[in-house]
C-alpha cells in the first residue's frame, strides 16, 4: 500500500483520537475536568514523541540545533504550515501559518475554547519537547492565532 495513503489514514486517526476521547470526557466530567485530564495526557506524550524523533534521525538531542531538527518532524508529522528562522545559534523562532489544532476547533465550531486550550495544552506541550533537548533554553508565545492573532509565534532562547 502507498505510503502516502497509511501516512494520511494515521494522521487523520491521531486527531481524531484526540478530539473523540477529549469530548467522551468532557460530555461525562465537563470542560475543566476534560482539560485537567488533557494536561496530565501532554505532559507525557510530547516526551515519548521527541524521544522517537531523536531515535528516528540518529541525534543525541542537545541544543536548539538538535531541537530544531526534531520540532520540525513533529510540525511536518501534524500538517503544520510554518517557518522556522534561527536568527543566531543561541534563538529559533518558529512562525506557525495554520495550526491543525486550531482549524479543527474552528471546523467544530469551538474556536471560542482555543484560548484556554493554548495556555494549558500548547504551552506545555513545546516546554515538554523543549525539555527532552536543552534545559537552558526558554520559549516565549508573544502572538497565537486563537487570540486573534495571524500567526502563531514561538521564540526559543537561551537562557
């Protein structure tokens, strides 16, 4: 079978996935429990993600280069549309045109629940990535498509 067509069927499973088993919870325990549960699920899943990426591009993950390398997988993986710009060895800046996520929230018509979702979920998942390569870098997310911003933009920096 193509590879493109199993690429495109495990993509599509993954956000659906998400979005079924986040609505299961909420339905069952309401919104804020659905999104305590949420965090507690990112706060694991990005370690297992960038450690597979580190094990499938053979780099040890150390540093923003490494990092880089590994965030653009995950980006790519998910259908992000985005430019990386590494303004010097020491900052990358990763401007995200369209989100995934947050497409899928507008196509449901839960945009208004973006916000919340990106302080708890999107933060901490880029920290739990970040984590598994430099723990002297730091990240700031000045603009956010779900605050009404065009792009989202994440500054990562040393410390």
């Amino acid at each position: 079978m193509d590879q493109k067509i199993i690429s495109e069927y495990l993509n599509k499973s993954y956000f659906t996935i998400d979005g079924l088993w986040f609505m299961m919870l909420e339905e069952e325990f309401g919104f804020e429990k659905a999104l305590d549960i949420d965090e507690k699920v990112w706060k694991v899943l990005p370690k297992i993600q960038a450690r597979k990426v580190k094990e499938i591009l053979g780099i040890d993950g150390k540093g923003l280069e490494d990092f880089s390398r590994a965030i653009s997988v995950k980006l790519e993986a998910e259908g992000y549309i985005y430019n990386l710009e590494k303004e010097n060895p020491n900052s990358l800046k990763i401007i995200i045109k369209q989100c995934p996520w947050y497409e899928i929230l507008k196509k449901a018509k839960r945009e208004h629940l973006a916000p919340e979702i990106s302080d708890r979920i999107c933060m901490l998942e880029f920290r739990v990535w970040l984590g598994e390569f430099d723990k002297e870098v730091d990240f700031h997310m000045p603009f956010r498509q779900c605050m009404g911003q065009k792009n989202c933009i994440i500054v990562f920096y040393k410390k």
